[in-house]
C-alpha cells in the first residue's frame, strides 16, 4: 500500500518518480501559479508538472527558487510544445524552458503530443537531451499504441512515462495493458474530468464508506491502479485534501465499481468516436 506523499514509483531506468504531483495547467503565470507551487511544496509535495503550452515556467521556476526544499528532494517536469517540434527546435524549445524555470536539469521531459511528421525528430533530440544528462527521464503524452509502436521501433531508448488523460470515465485499459508490457509509466492528466465527475453518485458512496471526498477516492483508484496522478488546484485547502489520500485503501470490490463507471469518454479523447 502506498503510505505517503513521499512514495515513489520507480522508472525502467531506475529513476523514482512521486506517485502524486501538482499540475499547473491553466493557473496563471505570475502570483496565482507562485503561490500554488509554494503550497504544495510547503505541504510535502516534490513533483510539479507544467508545460511551455502553459505558459507559466516562470512562476514554477520562481516558487521553486523561493522555497526552501533542496533541488535534489523535487521532480520537475515540463514538455514541448507541437509547433517546437522537430530536432533543432525541440532543442532550442528545451534550453528555453530551462532559462523559464531556472533549472540546470529537469527530471521529466515530455513530447506534449504525437504531430505526425515531427515526432520521431523530436524523439531524437529528447534522447540526445538525456544522454547529455540534461534530462533524467524522457516521455510522451498523449500518445497511443500505434504512435508508441512507430516510435518505440526506430528509437534507442523507450519513453519512460505516457501521461494520457485517465479517470473513471476513460480508463484506456488497453493502452495501459500495453504500457505496462513495454515497461512505460502511466500518468493521468485530468484525474478529476475537470470537476465532471464531482456529483456521481457511485464515487460519492464509495467516499461516504471512508469518509473521503469524492476527489479523494479518484486520486486513491489511480495510485492503486499503478497510475502516477497530478491533480491540478490553485486553493492550498485543495492542494492538502488532495494529498491526504494515504491513510485509507479501496478494496479490490470499490475499485470494481469505480472501474465500471467507463465510457472510454473523456474531455480531449472519445474512444466511442475514434
């Protein structure tokens, strides 16, 4: 059972990744993302997830500065964008997210999404990145099996992670199958649906039995299922009840039920359509 905020789950590579991060998509650069990343790290998180798409490196590189947890305690990650992607740009795309965060190294760099084309290009310049140790882990999002097939076979290293929208409404259980089998660490961006799945009536039981939230329960059905979690809030009270997911455990029945509740429908994937 996973038992703190602290735990880790351990890349092929030997690289240890926090099972729960803060996102920072859509909070805004300057004073709200500050405060948001400070917040967390104050209250015991080490991964912060962001994207240059974000537009808010900055805010996470200056709360970083400003807190007072050793560089080598956090798992920074970020990703390029889709109009930076090739060989040359996704390179300068990197340095200029590094000069945004004020880092000397990231921890987790991912190809935001697979631009036909570009991908394998972009793929080249992540591995370059990593085996200058620039980078101590290099990944993908958004990606399927037939990109992670096409990619995977001319490539030297294996993406690490796939961060994919992933909650009860689209569990995408062939693709985790699948990643799990090639060694590759899923991640759930969107954990929530984007509040969607706040008043279902299934997930409010489950919470009434542990007297947890309904958010609460999400978070806990991801890290049970092996799937690294990353919850956005700009709110310290939510950045705290988000992370108070550690003293309870579903049972194998709960995690059935919640597992039921798939459509293969979510906010930026509708498999029912593909």
């Amino acid at each position: 059972m996973t038992k703190s905020l602290k735990d880790c789950t351990t890349l092929y590579n030997g690289v240890k990744m926090p099972w729960l991060g803060l996102g920072v998509y859509k909070a805004e650069q300057g004073q709200e993302v500050v405060k948001s990343v400070k917040s967390a790290l104050s209250n015991g998180y080490r991964s912060i997830d962001t994207a240059a798409f974000y537009e808010n490196e900055e805010g996470v590189g200056r709360a970083i500065k400003e807190s007072d947890v050793d560089r080598e305690e956090l798992f920074i990650t970020t990703k390029v964008w889709n109009l930076d992607q090739g060989y040359d740009s996704t390179i300068a795309a990197f340095e200029l997210s590094m000069r945004k965060l004020g880092l000397d190294y990231l921890d987790l760099y991912l190809i935001h999404w697979p631009i036909d084309g570009k991908y394998k290009e972009t793929w080249k310049a992540f591995e370059k990145l990593y085996n200058d140790g620039r980078v101590r882990a290099i990944g993908v999002s958004n990606f399927n099996i037939n990109h992670l097939e096409d990619l995977i076979a001319d490539s030297e290293i294996t993406p690490m992670v796939n961060q994919i929208e992933y909650h009860p409404c689209l569990i995408q259980s062939e693709l985790h199958e699948y990643c799990k089998r090639q060694s590759i660490q899923l991640e759930a961006w969107a954990p929530l649906m984007r509040g969607e799945l706040l008043d279902n009536q299934t997930l409010s039981e489950i919470g009434i039995k542990y007297n947890k939230s309904i958010t609460q329960v999400i978070l806990r059905w991801d890290i049970q299922n092996e799937v690294v979690t990353i919850p956005k809030s700009t709110k310290e009270h939510r950045i705290i009840e988000n992370a108070n997911i550690f003293d309870f455990e579903l049972t194998q029945e709960d995690m059935k039920k919640i597992n039921s509740l798939n459509e293969n429908r979510g906010i930026a994937v509708d498999l029912n359509n593909l």
